[in-house]
C-alpha cells in the first residue's frame, strides 16, 4: 500500500540526483582541461617548438605561412589533453627558428564556448 509511493519517490530522487551528479561531473573536467590548456599556452610561448610536439604529440593539422607556422591539435581525436565535453582546438605559431610566438586554444561544447591566448608579444 505505501510501498509502491515510497519506491516511485527514491526512484524519481535517484534520477534527479543522478542528472545533477553528471552535469557537476562534466562541468569539473572541463574546468580541470580549461586549467591544463591555459596554463600549457603560457607555459609554451618563447619555447622551442620540439616542445610542444614532445608534450602534444602530432598535430593534426600543420599550415605553412611566410616566415610561420600554424600547428593545430584537436581533442577529440587528440588523447595529451585531458576530457571534456565538446571539442578542443589548440593552436601554436612557431617562427623561422622554431620558436614558438603565439599559443591559443578554444573550446566549442554544447553549452558555451570559451578561448584563450598568450604571445611573446605580450610578454
């Protein structure tokens, strides 16, 4: 007689609890890859690009340009960042030497898009 109100109730709270439970999830390993990337782009301007290609593996996408070059990494497909939900573009600029000048990234999720950037420029 009361069993079956009591069970629908923890039934209802169980999944209630459990939609929250997954968007608290999520929103903590974006916030942990948007950590990892903000501080990978500080940390690689001025570095050598063998760098960046030690610590991100291969790029997918290398661009050619007078006197520059674009590398871009995305993850997915990319496993060197950490998950998160929606797509993650990471860009390095390297000049003539091999140096890289400019680091960026952005992400593109469901929800809100965030970027980010850092150049010897600004140094």
């Amino acid at each position: 007689m009361f069993l079956e109100p009591i069970f629908f109730i923890l039934t209802l709270a169980f999944f209630v609890g459990l939609a929250f439970g997954r968007r608290f999830w999520h929103r903590w390993r974006d916030s942990k890859r948007e950590r990892r990337v903000r501080k990978l782009s500080l940390q690689l301007v001025g570095q050598p690009m063998n760098l960046a290609l030690k610590e991100l593996g291969q790029p997918f996408g290398v661009f050619e340009g007078a006197g520059r070059t674009l590398y871009e990494w995305k993850s997915p497909p990319s496993t060197n960042f950490p998950a998160g939900t929606g797509l993650l573009i990471f860009y390095v600029i390297s000049d003539t030497r091999g140096t890289i000048t400019h680091a960026s990234w952005q992400t593109r999720g469901e929800e809100d898009w965030r970027q980010g950037a850092h150049s010897a420029a600004a140094r």
